[in-house]
C-alpha cells in the first residue's frame, strides 16, 4: 500500500497540490492519506493565495467587483459614444434600486451626479463627425 509518508515532504505536498487542482475535496484526500483535514485545506488555501492573492472569497469577489467598476469608468471616459450610452442605460436601472436604499442626501447627490453624467454623454466629443445629408438623425 502506497503512503504519503514515503515520500520526500516538498514531493508529498505537489501530490496534494496535485490531487487538490484536479477538484479532489480536501476532506476526501484527507481521509485517503489518514491527514488532518485541517493541513489539506492549508495547503488548499495557500495555493488561493498565491493563484488569487486571498483565500477568502468575498475578498477575491470584492477585488472583482472593483475591477469591473474600473473597467466601467473607463469605458465611460473613453468609450465609443454608442459604448459609453450602453453603459449608462445598463448602469442606470441599477443605480435607481440602489438609491432607493440611501438616505435623502445621498440620494439627492447620486441623482446630480447622474445628471451630469448623462448630460456630459449628450454632448458629441471632438472627432465625432455629423451624420451626412444621407443619414437620418434626431
């Protein structure tokens, strides 16, 4: 019968890393190697670390979410005026529920903020040409 105490430690450990990325439980491998689980999922977490810079989910998740945000900004400030109008009308049905839970100062601040947004994306940035004589516009 194979055991892991047969082998050297730094090779034990790429074999539990091995087994833990190919979606083994750590709690399986545990009990297949007669561990403590509580080591596999150390293992476990310190592979989260360094792959993701956090064990913990609702860090990575947050981290995301801002990433997304800044994403967003940035498509706002340099988007394509038809990317940047599909980014406030997808933005803007969330910001309404979202504002429904603040207070009235708060929201008295989202609602000009908002506004300022949506005139700064009604205005057509330099280099934009004017529709031709062939295109109908509003």
């Amino acid at each position: 019968m194979f055991k892991l105490s047969e082998l050297e430690e730094e090779d034990a450990i790429d074999l539990l890393q091995q087994l833990l990325e190919t979606g083994i439980p750590p709690s399986a491998i545990a009990n297949a190697f007669q561990l403590e689980p509580e080591f596999v999922r150390g293992i476990q977490a310190e592979m989260r670390v360094r792959r993701y810079g956090t064990a913990e989910i609702a860090e990575a998740m947050s981290w995301l979410m801002w990433e997304a945000y800044d994403e967003a900004v940035q498509l706002l400030h340099t988007g394509s005026p038809a990317n940047r109008i599909r980014a406030v009308a997808m933005i803007l049905p969330r910001s309404v529920g979202m504002a429904a839970r603040q207070d009235p100062e708060e929201f008295s601040r989202i609602r000009s903020m908002m506004e300022d947004l949506i005139v700064s994306q009604t205005n057509v940035p330099a280099g934009v040409e004017e529709p031709g004589e062939f295109v109908i516009a509003d």
